[in-house]
C-alpha cells in the first residue's frame, strides 16, 4: 500500500509569464512551490479515486495572457479627472492590472481565472498616494456615482473585490503603507492600512533599531495569510490569526480608525474605553469596504517574548475527548495559549503522513496505548507572553492535557506546523493543476454546539463520495470555538461546486455554526447575511449604509449591502 | 490640631418616611448609615474653612411628602390602555411612583429632591410582567408617540432616568428579574434585565447549589453600585467594575442581547467570534434606552476562587511614579489585577486618615524613607483568577512595585478599601445634610496625557477656593486607564454647580479625557456629545436612532438623540 502510489506526478514549478492569468491567481512568490509529501498524496488518490494516469498533465494552468478589454462603465472624461489626481504613473486601465486588483483567492475566482474568464472587473486601478488623495477619489466617486472599491493584500476567499458594476478600485499597498505614529507610552502603532504583514511585524520586532524603542514588540497577529495580506485588509474583514487566542481577533486589535466616506471623514476616539454611546469604532469593523475608505488605523502592539514560547501537542481517543480538554484549557482562568489547534480524526492521520509521523515507533506506542488512527485527535499549541506567565501556563495546559488522558506527544508536531503554516496555501495550486478541488468554509459555534456542528457537516459532506474533509478548530474562546472545514475533492464546474458550496453553508448555519469566523462576507457569503442575522439586524446595517453611502458606492453588493 | 475637631455633628440616622422626597434621594438601603471619620472631617471643614457651628444643624432634609400632581402628556384613555397591558397592580400614576422613577443619583437629581421640586417625570409607571408586556408597551408608545424610558436601580449620576417630555417609565426590577439559562458548558448566564447585582453575583457564586453546576462562578462585575444597580443597566450605560482590569467592562461581558424597539425585534447572535460585518451587539451596548427595551441578555460568566485572591499596597513617592508604575504592571503580559488603584496625594492622605493610617507607626517609617504627605500615592489591588495564576501575578506585581522604588504596605490598605467599598456612598448623604457637596466626574485617558490630563483639571479646579479635589485612576488597560476626580464642597445652588461642572467636563475633554469612562452620558453630558465624537460619528449615532425609533420616543435626549 505505502509503495503503490510512490509516483511523483510532473508538478509545475514555473514561475508564471507576466500578464498571464496564472500569474495572478498563483498563491503567494511567484518562484515559491510546495507540493503534497507523497503520503498526502496517496490519501487524496485513495480517497478521490485517482491514478497514477490522472497525475500525468497539469491542465487549464491559466498560461494565456490577459487580453485588453474596455472599460464598461465610465468615461474617458472621468478617467481624465481620477488620473489627474494620482497622477498617471498611478493609473491604470489595461485588462490585466484591472483583473488582478478584483481577484481573490476563493475558489470561483480560481476557476475563473484558470478558464480565462475576465469578469467583474473594475474600469480604473488607482494607487493613491495619500489621504488628501483618498478624499478627492472618494468624493468624486460620490458626486458621479461611480462604484469605489480597495484592495491591498487580494487574499479574499469571498469575493470581497469583485467589481460587478465596474467603476475603480485602490490600491492601498503600492503609497499607503507608512508608519504616521508609534506610541511606546500607550503600546500603540498608528500605521497606514497598505502595510503588508511580514514589513509590520518585522518593524516591530526591530523596534529598539527602527523606533528607538526600549524593547521589541510583536502585532499579535499572524493569519496564514500573513505574507499576502495588509494591516487594514486584517481589520476591515474582522480576520483572525493563528495566535489570537492569546493576542485576539483583528477586531480586538484595533484601538481608532480613520475614514473617508462618501458623507464624511472621521477619527474614531483612541480611548481605551468610554461610556459614551455605541462605538462608532466598533461599528467600522468589519464594514469591508461598504461604508467608506480606511486610511489609517492604531493598532495594539505587544512586548515581544520569543524566549518565552513553548510548544506542546497531545493525542486524545476521540474528538470529543479532544474538545472537552481544550474546553478545559479555554475556561481555565490562567490565561490562553497563543495558538491551539485541535485535529479530528481525518486531519490527524493526513498530520502524521504529512509530518512523517505515521508508522513511526511514537505511532505505535499511541495504537498500544488505544489512540488509534480513525478516532485519535491531535491537539497542539503553544504558550507565550511574559515568561512566567508563558510557564505557568505551560504547566497548567499540560497538567488539563494529561487529566482528560491526553499523551504528551513533545513540541515536536507544533514545530513541524509552525515550519510549513504559511507555506501550506502553495499545495492548493499545486493540486488545482491535476484537477484537485481544495477549499475551506468556516464557522464560529458555541461550545455547546461544537459536537453537532462537526458531525452534521461531516455527514453531509461525506454524501458525495470522493470527499476528503479535514476540520480543525484553531480559535479558542471561553465561550467557544471555530471549525475549519477544509474540503479535497475532483474539479468540479463553478454551478456544481456553487451548488456543493451553499449545501455545506446551510448545514453550518442550520446546524448553529455562524455564517463567517473570520473570513468575511464579500459578495459569496452576502445572499445569506439576511437569513443569518435577521430582517432587523440586516436593516440595521442597511441604515448604516445609507448614513455613509447614499449613492451606493462603495464596494457595492459587499456584506449584502446595496444591489450589485 | 487632632483635637481640635473632635466634635461630632448630629447626623441624621432616620430612616426617611415613606413617601417623602428624602425616601427617594436617599442612597441604598433607608436603615444604613455611613458618616465620614474624624480624621475625614477635620480635613473636610479645613479645606472647606467650616467650624463646628456649621454642623449644628441639618438642613434641606427633603422630609417633605412628595404631593400628586396630574399628568401632562397623555389622556387617561392612554393610561387604560397602559394599564391593561400589564394590569392594575402593576401600573402606578401617583407622583411619588413617577419621581422615583426618575430620579437618580446625580448632583443635580439631589439638588432638586432636597429643594422639593417634582419636575422631568412620567405620566405613568409600569411593571413589565414579561417580554410580551414589553412588545405590547413599546408598540403602543410607537403607535401613539408616547414617550418610553426604562430604570431598573436608579443609579444613574448622568441624568439617565429624567422625563422632560412626560410618557411612561418601565420598572424592571419587579417582574424582569428570571434567570432564563444557566449554560455552564459554554460559560454563560442569560437572565432578564432587571436582576439587581448581590441577586445575580450570590446566584453565580452558589451555582453548585442552585444550577447542579460543577462548580461556583462569578460576574465578575462590581461597580460601585453594585448592591443598588441591576444587570442590564450595567451594559445599557458601558459601566465598569471595581475588577474591571482582570474581568472586563460591562461592554466586555455581554455575549448576546434580545430587544424589542419600535421598529422590531431581535436577539442578536451569540456566537464567542464572527466576522460578518459590523456587531449588532456592539451596536446596542451603552445605547441608554435610546433605541429599544433590553428584554434579556447573555453574559460571560467565570470561575470563582475567593482563595485565589491576593491583596496588595503600595506607597509611591509621587503620582508621576506610581502611574509609571501601574503601567508596568498593564503592560507586563503577564495578565491584570482585577482590582488596581493609583490614589493621588490629596486621596492619599484622606485615605490615610480614613484607614487610621495616619500617625502610626507605618507613617513615621514611610516619611523616614521620604514618603511624605502631600505627595506620596497609595497604590493598591488584588489578583485573583486560577490560583496558580493568580500568584504568579501577584509575584510580578510585587517584583513591578518595588522595582520602580514602591513601599510594599502588605494587603492591610485593600483589605480596609474592600470593607467600605460599597458603603462609602452613604458619607454623600451625611454631608449633603449640612451643606457639603459630594460630586464626581471621570474620564478614560492613554497614558501619555494621564499626567496633563490630572494636572490641568487639578489646577482648574483649584482655582475655586474651598475645594477638595481626590483623584484616582481605578481602571487599567494596556493603552491607558481612567481619571477619577472626586469633588467636596461647600453646596452651591443649582445654576452654579452647573457652571462649576461644565466648566470641569470641558477642561477634561480639551486635555484629552473622554467625555465618560463609565458613568455613561444620559442628559447631563449629552450637550457635549457632538464636540467630542465630531459631526459625522454624531451623524451615524442619528442615523441608528432615526432606524430604531423613527418617532423618537425611546429615552428622548439621552445620548443627545432626540431633542428633549
């Protein structure tokens, strides 16, 4: 069994012709590959029912070059003015700058690209160079009624940046990446909201070098999108890191905004608390766009302790003995680990091929000891932060992990994570070029829920044969959790997997799983917002949305909010 | 000079007749009595330059019997209908009913009940039964454009409760008290809003026995009015607890809410995480009745260990370094105290005086070693949490203190703080009585204006002769904390303490204070809502209140919506 599969399959690790589809569908470098160890490998051919002849052409590699189409939906005359305001060396309106500024990484924008498809782009990319230029673009836009969306990192995996009525998108990485304040006093980092995650977090671990600072810092947060996303993108999308659980959501991060809406500009209040009304800080997160223009956000910094990290891993019998001790650890009142990941059963023995585990002398001592492939979860995750409390911590989960019959596995399945979390996405493409499906839906669920969240999806999911499902939990609250679905499968066309997709969606919401974690909404989750939140918190937003956005401009059709 | 003041005035210890205007005004419980100290005193009349004759004789007692005057706003055709909804025993016209209602603790509501003035009161007073009389109430008021306002402990120091346009008030602490789930597998509480804080907190605390719970848990949450204050004010008004720094604001602890406003209902999701667009639940916090009826809430609650807390105290040799020395401690990374408290010289030495500090041999050793009166500052608090955790803190925080050159004074002072926390309150009464004015105002700040911030008011304030000023900060975060300025003087008229606090609230705002940390802002500090959130967030907060309540009868001019 284990030699059967030990083909390797004709991988593609070219780096894609410039003006090419592929070149901006490609997750993360452009030289940068990773491709499933053969023991993943042989999962998805068992699993999926391929040979050895179904890995011998990569196909649709999206290799054709963007052609030029027109523009559909203004003027030579306004695209005089925007230019006039950037400058021409900030404006652009060839097919292919306008495509890679509306795409995401969501498996219909990838399907799409691969067949060629141009569509939902915008007539103009700008780079703006400052605020004073975000204001002018903004009211302009206001005054003609021209659809006005921004993009930074393009890690969207729900159509957060397509552009179905046209009109022009900013590019928020190219000028708007400056550093307006760092606050050592407050612990605070005022930054613009281009700034990409590797040149923020790197600024603040040098900070004693670059801001003289007493100490290095840490932002906290680290999606596995890090490399490929922006400050403001993380905040703008309510977006989570792998270490949120001790350092929180974006959304906990954010301590003031500043906006330019189509009806007014703003500061929110930096406060660290007030009792002055609803926040319109609060009310700015997560509004994707659809309210206005972010130009500059303070964030949280943290001191920087990476003496101090410790990772551990478990194995637990069940899932549900799994979650019931990271239940434990959540509750503990000792603090939380920065990351915590608990594996079902079906993600823990891809771990073990994937971190060479499988068959291993540990692997056998777990099946003497009734942790058997099949049932066992895996749970990892460190502790940082100060060093005592990192310690003390560290006592505590393991004192929880091996009182609910939890073996100690070592940090060894956390270092073997930690190597490859940011390079993982490269296997997605690497799969998609054989005609293997890979994508993710997520959900937040209260403990209580976590259980049949997890089963009722899993049977659902599992009724189309041929379906690799991986869930994980990774986001740990007192008062719950997230599941992670993660979905291998063959290509299917966009209707099919739309038709697969919104199948799984109802299950998660039906079965009190939220619409969203911590991906977003965009236009793919928006034709369920309503049902989700209900008519009157739906107007609610609706209200907001004509506060700031009478002419329905911005980021059009984004959250549900304003017809596409 | 000790002996000097060592005459004792006669303080009133009556419990106010039923039906009077002292019976109102009065704080907490009619048989409780709290009289300032000798050593309080003497400091009171020195600074006050007051001699034993001021304190003969108690004046403006309020023992007058409040008289019925008729309602003003609506018909008695109105007021049957009311009174079908909920039934005649819970349905009260009488004025001293509808005063009570709408009094609270402000300054200013005291100035009045003393003087016998009956003004900015309901025309009717109902007792929900439950959320069906709820929908019921605010559907009729919509309906007919009656004014609605809810109370539940009447604490209120902002002016929260008032009635300039007469309608009905809503009495939630007699029916709206039920406990609707105790969920210990997700952590949380859903209970209606009226529940009084010692109900909700001894329920908590006893869990094993009432719930079958695992174990005992707590809110979390005492605000100084904890025993005269209810759940659901705590979270409509943003209030904040004496443990706030370990346990979170109000705002922090509420997990989902259910309302019924004129234009539908909902509850919002419960969910421990979500990024689907902007919060409703965020939305709602500390909206002061001025969009809808609180019928329910769902609150984090914790594990309880009354074993695990660990007082501790501090003397610094000036304010600079005791608040360099808390923001170490908020920084640490190691958690928060839960309770935490910088007192500034003047506060010092009254708590000095007050804890029978002063004089001993503890004070002698303390100015041996240059800790002087007149600038030296008390700093205390307590950890607690998981035991292990706890001590953990505890040991960093001594480590912190004496670091930064603090005096360790052991738990003595916190513990002598802990017993008088919630009976200080009554001192209020007990001055007012012979013509001493208690008042307080505070503000949130990040720590790089704390100490402007504490000097201008400080010497803004001074410059009215006569006046005592203690300040505290008692609320910490990473970014900054709070400023809590305590004012005693001689009492002014009405026209003149409003002066005396516009002119305070606007030195605070131009220094960088927020316009409330945890008071909230009801109609005391509406006025100065707009200046200090700026037309267009002003503009946003219209905006929810036009979609909530487009007859503007929620709470009208609380919050500055709705013009009074």
């Amino acid at each position: 069994m284990t030699n059967k599969h030990q083909w390797s399959p004709p991988w593609v690790e070219k780096v894609p012709e410039p003006g090419t589809f592929r070149s901006i569908f490609k997750w993360g470098a452009g030289d940068t590959f990773k491709h499933p160890n053969p023991g993943f490998l042989q999962i998805i051919a068992k699993e999926l029912g391929l040979v050895e002849g179904d890995f011998k052409q990569p196909a649709f590699l999206g290799e054709k070059i963007v052609e030029n189409r027109p523009c559909i939906s203004f003027s030579q005359k306004d695209a005089a003015l925007f230019e006039s305001i950037v400058g021409p060396e900030n404006c652009f309106s060839d097919t292919y700058a306008r495509l890679k500024s509306a795409t995401g990484k969501s498996m219909e924008d990838i399907l799409n690209l691969r067949a060629g498809k141009t569509q939902n782009i915008p007539d103009l990319v700008l780079h703006p160079k400052n605020r004073a230029d975000i204001e002018k673009i903004v009211r302009l836009c206001h005054e003609k009624k021209i659809p006005l969306h921004v993009t930074a990192g393009g890690s969207s995996v729900t159509q957060g940046l397509a552009c179905p009525k046209g009109g022009v998108t900013l590019v928020m990485t190219t000028h708007m990446t400056r550093v307006l304040e760092f606050n050592e006093t407050n612990q605070t980092i005022t930054v613009e909201p281009g700034l990409m995650g590797p040149a923020y977090e790197d600024m603040l671990n040098q900070a004693r070098e670059i801001f003289n600072a007493e100490r290095p810092y840490t932002g906290g947060h680290f999606p596995q999108s890090f490399e490929f996303s922006s400050v403001g993108g993380w905040v703008v999308t309510l977006g989570s890191g792998q270490a949120s659980s001790y350092y929180g959501d974006a959304g906990d991060l954010v301590v003031a905004q500043d906006y330019v809406t189509p009806t007014g500009d703003f500061k929110t209040l930096d406060f660290p608390a007030t009792a002055t009304g609803p926040k319109i800080n609060d009310i700015m997160k997560g509004s994707e766009g659809c309210f206005g223009v972010l130009t500059a956000l303070t964030l949280k910094i943290f001191p920087y302790f990476p003496e101090a990290v410790r990772p551990f891993a478990f194995m637990f019998r069940t899932f549900a003995d799994a979650i019931f001790a990271v239940r434990q650890i959540s509750r503990s009142g000792c603090g939380m680990p920065s990351v915590l990941r608990v594996s079902d059963p079906e993600e823990t023995d891809i771990a073990m091929k994937m971190y060479g585990l499988e068959g291993t002398l540990p692997d056998r001592f777990m099946s003497l000891k009734g942790l058997k492939p099949g049932s066992r979860c895996l749970v990892m995750g460190r502790t940082e932060g100060e060093p005592s409390f990192s310690k003390n911590l560290f006592r505590q989960v393991k004192k929880i992990g091996k009182s609910n019959k939890g073996l100690y596995l070592t940090g060894y399945p956390m270092k073997k994570w930690q190597a490859g979390r940011f390079s993982d996405p490269y296997m997605r493409d690497s799969l998609n070029d054989f005609g293997v499906l890979i994508d993710t839906l997520e959900a937040a669920v209260t403990w209580d829920h976590v259980e049949d969240l997890y089963k009722g999806v899993r049977s659902h999911v599992k009724k189309t044969p041929g379906m690799i499902l991986m869930t994980h939990a990774s986001h740990f609250y007192t008062q719950g959790t997230n599941l992670y679905f993660i979905f291998i499968t063959k290509m299917m066309t966009l209707d099919e997997f739309k038709a697969f997709q919104t199948g799984v969606i109802e299950k998660i919401t039906a079965l009190h799983g939220s619409l969203s974690h911590h991906h977003g909404v965009g236009r793919m989750l928006a034709p369920f917002l309503e049902t989700h939140l209900g008519k009157k918190q739906m107007d609610v937003l609706r209200a907001l949305k004509r506060e700031f956005d009478p002419h329905n401009i911005m980021n059009p059709g984004a959250l549900g909010l304003g017809r596409q």
